[in-house]
C-alpha cells in the first residue's frame, strides 16, 4: 500500500453564478455553471505522524490558520471514517491565489479527501465522499468530481456533468482585494432588499459554445463587489477593455477572468494591462 500520494489542484470559475434567496439555514441556494482550468496547487499526502493525527505544512502563501484550513479538515473526516488507523502529513504548494473566487481551498479539500482515502485503501465509497465534500463547501463536489465543466445547484452539492468547452486560453486578473465571501453574500442580500429572483432556462446546446455562454453569462456578486470595491471595478473595466469574448468575476472575487479567441489575443492582452490593477496569471480551461 502506498504511503505517499501527490496531486495537483486544479483551480475553478464560474462563468455563470446567480445567487438565491437566503433559506432559513442561513445559506443560499445558487445556480451556477462551473469550469475548471489548469491553474493548479501541488497537494502531497504521506502516512506519518501518531494515528488519527492530521498535519499541514504550507508553502508559497498565507492561508491562516491550519484548523481553518480545508485540506485539513478534509483529511481528518477520512481518517474518523476510516477508524483512525494512521496519522498523515500533507504538504501543500499554493499557486492559486487566496480569497479570489477561484476555489484554491476548495480544490485542495478534494484532493485532500481523495489523496487520504487512497492511503486508507479507498476504504470511503465515492457516494460518502462526496457528501463530505458538499460539507466542506459548495465549490468542493463539482472539484471532487474531476468534470471540466458542469452546472451546479442547490448548495453547490447537486451537479449535472456536462461535456467539456473547447479550450480556450484564459486571464485571470487578482487586484490587491480578497473577499470574505459571506460578506459578498450580505452584500447581495442589502442590494437586493427582498426582491425575489427571475427564472432561467439552460439547455445542452447552450453550454457547448463559448459565444453562447458569452451572451448568458453573469455574476449576482458582480454589481455588490464592485460597489464597495472600487479597485475590483476598475481592473474588470481594464480587463474588459481587451476585446476578450467573456470577461466577468469567478465566485464572490475578486479574481476576474477573461476568455480569448486565441493564445496571441491573451498574451497581448496581459502586455496592456497596468501592474497596479494586480496579478495576471495566463492561463488555458481544460
């Protein structure tokens, strides 16, 4: 049995995201179309330590504390689960900016969940596993799954498959602002002030074209983000002005992503852009 697994998290966006009423749980419902792109951390996972115990070491970024940390929390519910029979490490590269909408901690807690219940010997069937992930957080399932693309609902847990975009080279744009996503969600909440949420009709045709996706995408956060966060508004402005076919905010942001016809389009774009907006990473979606 392997004693030392590694993986690469890949990073998500979002290039559709509505936010729903705030249930009586206090959450929100979303209806979402997810993307993954091959921005990605390096997770290692090695047996070591006294049994049940988790551990984190982290390079490249601060993510807080590490009871908070969500590769950690992800492997501690595989070993309760699998009756605390070893202790692991993990090792983790961040690459994926923090705070910024693309689900960095949230693509680590699935490799976490996954890289562990290998070293347990896949003790954990996939259906539990996924009910852990929907847990953790509602970006957690649908980066879990390994889908290049695949609408969301419900709290992110309920997800549909759907067959991959073709790949197209991508900027991401982090100004110098992370979001506390439950901030962003009061924020909608206040700009909205009770009114309720229009209906939506997506089809398998709709979603298999970036031009397609261009003309229906949208982000419920955008206006609440941009409205407290003037450095935020400015880059999308900035990024938007690069002729991509779609620019919007992943998540609650504030890492905004812009999608481009061809690599020269994408790379002359990043020449352009001011280094006071923030952080420009290139990029492609799988």
């Amino acid at each position: 049995m392997a004693t030392q697994l590694a993986t690469e998290p890949g990073a998500k966006l979002n290039l559709l995201l509505r936010v729903l009423s705030r249930e009586r749980s206090g959450y929100h419902g979303i209806e979402t179309l997810f993307c993954r792109i091959a921005l990605a951390d390096q997770l290692t996972a090695e047996i070591r330590g006294r049994p049940g115990e988790a551990t984190i070491e982290v390079q490249g970024a601060d993510v807080g504390p590490a009871d908070d940390n969500l590769a950690l929390k992800a492997a501690r519910m595989v070993l309760d689960a699998t009756g605390r029979r070893f202790g692991v490490h993990l090792m983790l590269v961040k690459r994926i900016p923090v705070g910024a909408g693309l689900g960095g901690g949230s693509a680590d807690a699935a490799a976490a969940l996954d890289l562990v219940n290998q070293l347990a010997g896949n003790a954990v069937p996939r259906a539990e596993l996924l009910h852990f992930a929907a847990r953790l957080g509602a970006d957690v399932p649908f980066l879990l799954t390994g889908a290049s693309l695949a609408l969301g609902w419900g709290h992110g847990e309920r997800l549909l498959r759907l067959p991959p975009l073709p790949k197209a080279p991508i900027l991401l744009l982090t100004p110098p602002v992370q979001i506390s996503t439950a901030e962003a969600y009061g924020w909608v909440d206040q700009a909205r002030a009770g009114a309720n949420r229009g209906s939506l009709a997506l089809d398998l045709d709709s979603v298999s074209r970036w031009s397609d996706i261009a003309r229906m995408a949208g982000n419920d956060f955008e206006s609440a983000v941009f409205g407290r966060e003037p450095r935020v508004r400015e880059a999308f402005e900035a990024l938007a002005r690069t002729n991509p076919l779609l620019c919007r905010m992943s998540g609650s942001g504030s890492t905004l992503f812009a999608v481009y016809r061809n690599v020269r389009d994408r790379d002359d774009a990043r020449m352009m852009l001011p280094r006071k907006l923030g952080t420009a990473i290139a990029t492609e979606t799988l």
